[in-house]
C-alpha cells in the first residue's frame, strides 16, 4: 500500500496500529489459554499425587471378529415343532410295503428306489443310533437328526433303532415306533430295511428329499 498524501500515510499508521493491536490481543488469548491449563494440569497432579507408569504387559489388544448371529430360537421352534408332529398314535402299517421286508415310500416316487435302498445301492452319508434310549429321548434325537442332515444337504442316512432283543418279549418295540416317526416326516420320502452289512434287521436306511437351494 503506497501512500500518495499525509492523508493516506496517516490511514496507512492507523491500520497497521490496529493490525499490531489485534496481534497483541491474540497473544494474551493464547497465554491466558496456556496458562489455564498449566494451572489444570498442576491442579491435577496435586489431587493425584505421584503417578507411575504401568510396566509393559505384553499384551497384544487385538479385535476378535463377533460370531455371526445364529437363529437359534427359530431352530428350536422348528425342532418342537417336527417333534410334536412324531405321534405314537398314527398307523402307519397301512403304508408299509411288505415285499421282502418292510419298506416305505411316498406316492408317486418309483418303486426302484426301494429297492436301490434296499440293496444298499445308496451312499450312506450319516447315521444315528436311537438303540438302548428311552421312547421320548429316541422321537427328540430322530427329529433333531433328520432336521440337521437336511441342513447339511444329506440325502441318504441310517437310523440304527436295534432288534429288540433286550425288550420284554423280546419284541422290537423302538423299530415299530421309528417307522412311525419317519413316515409321518414330509421330508423322508422313502426307507427300508438295511442290508446284512449295514445292520440288516436292526436299521433302516432313509432317503430324504432333496432340499431346495434359498433363493
């Protein structure tokens, strides 16, 4: 800024002075500022007292990525569910194909399958043993492991349910009701008695439908 007349040179003295002026104003902010927290600061470590650092755990404080969020009431929903839809009542002998064993099927499905089962033609992909449990606790574990090998994609297990020849009579009490179970499952399609090496008289091996893939 050029100063043409004392007029100018006297307003170019006059912004500078208050140029200078607010200068000053910002540094007694900033010392005030500074000295409040020194007194802070002071006030602290006298309410403190004496501090000392931790010495080094060798901790490493890491985030551990949260476990995906499971539907667990829904799958104890359905597990109830399919339970209570395992009746004792129902007669299921009506059903049965009496041609070399008892067997089962549901209507439309192709008889060679049955027999495909029944030949031990089919991949066994699990299996549970219902053998020596109580009535309620063999219905719970039957639901509870059809459900869980649909989950799994499985389409051929084996549900070993003994000869009953630890039974009063020796009758095989646990065979009878099993067959009862599956066939009022909608998800078992088919099953048969096992052949000699997968446990002939004392297991059924199921065929269950094929799940759907979630769209």
């Amino acid at each position: 800024m050029k100063a043409r007349s004392l007029q100018d040179l006297a307003a170019l003295r006059e912004a500078l002075s208050q140029r200078q002026a607010e200068a000053a104003r910002v540094r007694a902010l900033e010392l005030a500022e500074r000295h409040r927290q020194e007194q802070a600061r002071s006030a602290f470590s006298r309410a403190v007292g004496a501090v000392q650092p931790l010495p080094e755990s060798g901790r490493v404080h890491g985030h551990l990525p949260r476990p995906e969020p499971l539907p667990r009431q829904r799958e104890a929903d359905e597990r109830a569910a399919l339970r209570e839809a395992l009746s004792d009542e129902v007669d299921v002998e009506s059903l049965l194909l009496t041609d070399d064993g008892l067997s089962f099927r549901r209507p439309g499905l192709s008889a060679d399958v049955v027999t495909r089962l029944r030949r031990g033609q089919w991949s066994i992909q699990a299996q549970i043993d219902l053998h020596g449990l109580r009535r309620d606790e063999a219905r719970d574990q039957l639901a509870a492991f059809v459900r869980e090998a649909l989950q799994r994609g499985q389409r051929c297990v084996r549900v070993i349910h003994g000869k009953g020849l630890g039974s009063p009579g020796r009758e095989p009490v646990l065979k009878a009701k099993t067959q009862r179970w599956l066939a009022q499952c909608k998800e078992v399609i088919a099953f048969a008695q096992a052949t000699g090496t997968q446990g002939g008289a004392g297991a059924l091996v199921v065929l269950l439908e094929r799940r759907r893939a979630a769209r």
